[in-house]
C-alpha cells in the first residue's frame, strides 16, 4: 500500500490544468476590459461633441434673423448717405437725420452684444473666403489684387463669416514691359 501523504511522482502534473482554464480567462478579462475602455471613451466623445454641439447652436442660432436684419442695417446707411449736404440747414431734415444715427447705433449695438461684427477690408488684400470681387479698378496708387472700394459690408458673427463684403480691386499699377536688346 502506498501512503497517502506520499508525495506524487514527478512526471505528474496536476497543476497543468488549473493554469489551461486561467489563460483563456485572463484573455476574456483582457478583452472585456478593452470593451470597457474603449465604449467610456466613446461616451466621453459624444459628450464633448453633444456639448459644442449645444454650444455652436447658442451662439449661431441668431445667423438666420441677423441675416435678415443686415439688409435694415444697410438702409439705415443708404438712408444717411442720401441726405444732400445742403439740407444740413433744414431743422426738420437734421431732425430725421439724428433719429436715423441714433436707430442705426443702436441696431449696431444689438448686434454687437449677439457677437455680430462689421468686415472692413477697405484697403486690405483680396480674401476669397470674406469678400466677394464686384469689379477691377484701375488703380496704380495700390498693388493688384488690394480692396480700393466696399459695395456692401461684410460681416462676421463670432468666428463665422455672416455676409461676405462685396467689394472693388485694383487691377494695380502700369507693368513695367522689359525691352528686348538683344537684336
């Protein structure tokens, strides 16, 4: 008979089978988690994307009416611009002149409180993505390709273009035309 407290042979392993069953749970636990991990980021993600999401839509909700509300602002200008010089001395002419500064400060107000800014490129180089090109001016005071006149006000709201300015160029001065010597 063998004694029970013997130690077992040295070529049994009875612990081999206990570290086969660990493996493929460790793996399980690695991958769930991984899963883990990665859907905590992807709510992280979200949250961030919903919030500037809520953000942009605070600050850009008002573009549509402000759109509409530029062309207000444009005839409160054109309304100034037409009053002739010479009325200046007509009392009631300087009356309606006084309400139409004072309505137009406070329309500009307004819409700088709503982050609404006026674009003046009035001798600044050509930009494509905040002014749109109406016309070439002949112009050798300014190189080519610089805003020499604004058409309409362009404008921003926050860090987005609102309205574009529309606006004159100049072609720029006379070229200087190389002679050929050579001949």
């Amino acid at each position: 008979m063998t004694d029970p407290q013997a130690e077992p042979p040295e070529d049994s392993a009875p612990e081999a089978a206990p570290v086969e069953t660990i493996d493929p749970m460790q793996l399980e636990i690695d991958q769930l988690k991984d899963q883990a991990l990665r859907a905590m980021a992807e709510a992280e993600n979200t949250r961030r994307r919903m919030q500037k999401e809520v953000e942009d839509s605070r600050k850009y909700a008002v573009s549509s009416f402000a759109k509409d509300m530029l062309a207000v602002a444009d005839n409160f200008r054109r309304a100034l611009d037409t009053i002739p010089k010479d009325a200046a001395g007509n009392e009631v002419v300087k009356n309606l002149v006084t309400g139409i500064e004072a309505t137009e400060r406070q329309l500009l107000a307004s819409f700088e409180r709503f982050g609404i800014k006026p674009i003046n490129p009035l001798g600044q180089p050509f930009d494509p993505h905040f002014h749109r090109v109406m016309m070439e001016q002949e112009d050798a005071t300014h190189p080519a390709g610089t805003v020499v006149m604004v058409m309409q006000t362009g404008y921003m709201i926050h860090d987005r273009l609102l309205r574009e300015a529309l606006v004159a160029v100049a072609k720029g001065g006379p070229v200087a035309h190389k002679v050929d010597t050579s001949a």
